[in-house]
C-alpha cells in the first residue's frame, strides 16, 4: 500500500508552484509525519471520527476496540489487548515515510495494511480445519492437522477502518512552519 502526499496544505502546493522543488525541506516534512504516525499507534488511535482515512484527518477519537473473542485469544497467549494494531508491531514497524522528488510517499509491504487503515469486508473461503474444545468452543487447526473435526464454511469476516496513516493539526501546522521558511528563502 502507498500514499503519495504531494499537496498536504496550501504552501505545500504554493512551495510548488514557485519553486517546483520540495526535495530541501522534504526529509524534514517526512520526519515530522513518521513521529506522528508512531504516536498514533501508541495512542491507539488519534483520528477526526470521520473515518476517511485522509492523511489530514487526525484527532482524539481511538480505534474501534477489539472484539471480545479477540481479546480472549490475546489473553490466552499472554498478550495484552490494549495494544490495537500492534500484537506484533509488523505493521507498524513496516511503514515508511519517504521523500521522493517533490512529494512523500507513505508505505508498507504488508498485504493487510490497506484493510486496516480503511476496514472493510474479506470474503473468506472456509476450509480452514477446527476441531471442537468440549466447552462449546473450538480451536482452528493448520491444514493437515488429524484433530480435525471439521471445517469452516465460507464466510464474510468485516475489519473496522483503523486510520493510522493520519497527522495531526499541529503536526501540519509544523509543516506549513516549514515550507513557508522555505518559501520565504
């Protein structure tokens, strides 16, 4: 998944527009944007409620909460569910802010970035092997796995938009800070 900011406000696109060159103050742009999408993780959330997922729309509404089954898997190995989006910290680990010419490009190489960022619907094919707990609960099994005592049917999994990817006003207003020293230059 990649965003390509090119234009995050008015000066952004007026530095452009006179110089045509971002490339000077563009690292520094790219900093300011990486530390505010760490905080977001840490946070847990930091976005406007909108669920638009644009970059621009930072503010204090926190992810929708893990569902109770969730946090009972989190719970039986060890895990804590406060921790949205970072079980493993690989999505959040793989994100890369990088200036590039004159725009920055946000990414990640993780396949499951884009539904976590924008939620939406996964459309899964069943056949994943379970086998019955005796306590009314079952545990899904690798495939192959001779406990098996049946497996799933196919079926919509829904994941709640997680906007990550998102700045926050004053980071922004760092940004415009920036670009207008530099167009002042």
């Amino acid at each position: 998944m990649t965003f390509t900011l090119s234009g995050i406000n008015e000066l952004y696109v007026e530095m452009q527009r006179r110089t045509k060159d971002i490339s000077p103050v563009a690292p520094v742009i790219a900093v300011i944007i990486q530390k505010s999408i760490a905080q977001n993780f840490r946070a847990g959330g930091r976005t406007d409620g909108s669920g638009s997922g644009r970059v621009d729309s930072g503010g204090n509404v926190q992810w929708v909460r893990l569902k109770a089954a969730t946090v009972k898997r989190r719970a039986m190995r060890g895990r804590t569910a406060d921790a949205i989006l970072q079980d493993t910290r690989g999505l959040a680990n793989s994100i890369i802010v990088r200036p590039s010419g004159s725009s920055i490009t946000i990414s990640s190489n993780k396949t499951y970035a884009r539904i976590q960022h924008f939620g939406g619907d996964i459309n899964h094919p069943g056949g994943t092997p379970y086998m019955r707990l005796g306590n009314g609960k079952v545990a899904f099994l690798k495939k192959g796995d001779p406990r098996a005592d049946g497996t799933t049917k196919p079926h919509k999994i829904t994941i709640p938009a997680r906007p990550y990817l998102v700045t926050q006003a004053e980071d922004l207003q760092r940004i415009g800070e920036v670009i207008g020293k530099h167009i002042a230059k």
